[in-house]
C-alpha cells in the first residue's frame, strides 16, 4: 500500500495545531512547586524580567 500524502489544507492543519499547541504549552501559567516549572534560562522568562525592568523604569 503507497504511503497518502495529505492535501495542502490538512497539512496547514497538522502545522497550525502543532504550532498553537506549543504556544500554548510555552505560554501558560506554571504553578510554584509544579514538575513542569519554567527554568530560569527560558526566553519567556528573560523576556518577563526585561519587561518587568522596564514597566519599573518607568515608573
């Protein structure tokens, strides 16, 4: 049996919902103490400390 390929819509729609599902992952809230917790070295969490920085500065 030959291997299907997929129409380009479904294959816009296997790498859309792969990508949100990562956004998601990346995205949400992390609980204290939770096994999955964000390390430190993660660009969100670089990105939250800058921001934070500056949301000080301006004060």
């Amino acid at each position: 049996m030959g291997v299907t390929r997929l129409k380009r819509k479904d294959r816009r729609n296997k790498t859309v919902s792969r990508v949100e599902v990562q956004f998601l992952k990346l995205g949400r809230n992390i609980e204290l103490g939770s096994r999955n917790q964000m390390s430190a070295k993660s660009q969100i969490a670089k990105n939250d400390d800058i921001l934070n920085k500056l949301a000080a500065d301006a004060k």
